[in-house]
C-alpha cells in the first residue's frame, strides 16, 4: 500500500517493488492515498515518492507538490507520473535526512511507507518540523511495530528484513517519534491491510495527521 520505502542501496528491490506496488490499489491502495491527502492545500512536499503513485489523489486546492525520492529507477518512474497529474508537481532527487527548502516554507509534508526506512528517523522528522509553518501539516501513512507476540516476532525477523527490503524496518514506533520532534498528532487511526482485496495479517498500519506550533 502506498509507497516503497527510500531503497536508494537497493536497485534490484526497487524495481521489484516499482513493479508491484500498483497492485495495491485493488486492496485499499488507493482509497488509503485518497484519504491521507484530502483537504490539502498550498505548497506541499512529499517524502520518498517512490513511482507517483500518490500524484493522482492530491486536490486541486494544492498549488504545487515538490517529491523527493533518492532511487533513480523509482525517479524515473515518478517523472512519468508527474507528467499525468492535474496539479504541478516537481521530482526532485532529495532524501528526507535534508530537506532543501527553507524553515517555515511549506504548508504540508506527506510521508507513505517511507519512515520505515529512512536512515535518521529522528533527523528526518526533525527536518520535517523545521520546514512546516506553524500550523502546517505532516500527513503520513506508516506501518508500525505491532503489539504483544507480533512486536516480539517483528523484532526477531527485522534483521534479516531490512537487508532483503530496501532498508525497511518492521518495528519501527514511528508515530511515537513524530510526537517526540514536537509535531502535535491530530488523528491517529489503524487500517488493515490488504492486497487484492484480501486481508493479511502484517505489522500495524498507521493514517495519521500532525501539525507543527510554535
């Protein structure tokens, strides 16, 4: 669902994954993007933007959208994607460790299965609140580290994951490290998780809204 993750040491994952993720759209993909960008407006940045798939969802109140993705193959495809969107959209290489835009410049970040991954997620989300104005939003949609026996076994297999997927990491608490940078969280709500329409049992899949205050 959503977005690969910043698998920029990871060619042959990425286009493993570039291939596959469209997939998703059947099972939840694509009302989930639809849903995690609703009401956006003005000058927004998307993290990790993996192929464009969210480029099509974003409102037409949004002015321009600047996507960062560190891949090439996935940039690639993302440029094409660009080019089918209703509201201007600029893919630039960049990765969300540094952050080329000025404090307080921009209205809204979007994250989609890119927190999982990232190499600093404390930085990258730092670098997320220093961008926003007061009052902006950072809008993410992440898979977390699940509860009880399955935290426990995404501990055991994180290791062994990561290497295999693009630097992904199963038990990352990434909604709890949004709080902790300073970003107020709004919404929180679980989704489940599907591909094809059917649900699978898998790490916890978190839709979330924050906002950046002085």
């Amino acid at each position: 669902m959503g977005q690969p993750p910043l698998g920029h040491r990871h060619p042959i994952f990425a286009r493993v994954y570039g291939a596959l993720a469209p997939l998703t759209d059947g099972g939840g993909g694509a009302r989930a993007r639809r849903e995690l960008l609703q009401g956006l407006r003005g000058s927004v940045v998307e993290l990790g933007c993996g192929s464009g798939l969210n480029f099509r969802h974003y409102p037409s109140e949004v002015a321009r959208v600047t996507a960062l993705e560190p891949e090439p193959h996935l940039r690639r495809l993302a440029h094409r994607a660009a080019r089918r969107t209703g509201v201007p959209v600029e893919v630039r290489d960049g990765r969300a460790e540094r952050l080329p835009f000025p404090d307080g410049s921009q209205d809204a970040v979007v994250s989609a299965l890119v927190l999982c991954s990232v190499d600093d997620l404390a930085g990258s989300l730092g670098e997320v609140r220093r961008v926003l104005r007061p009052g902006g939003e950072f809008r993410f949609l992440e898979h977390v580290r699940g509860q009880g026996v399955g935290g426990a076994f995404e501990d055991l297999l994180d290791p062994l994951w990561s290497r295999i997927a693009g630097g992904c990491h199963l038990n990352r608490e990434s909604e709890l490290a949004v709080e902790r940078v300073g970003l107020r969280v709004e919404e929180l709500r679980e989704l489940g998780t599907r591909v094809l329409g059917i649900p699978l049992p898998g790490p916890r899949m978190l839709l979330g809204r924050a906002r950046a205050w002085p």
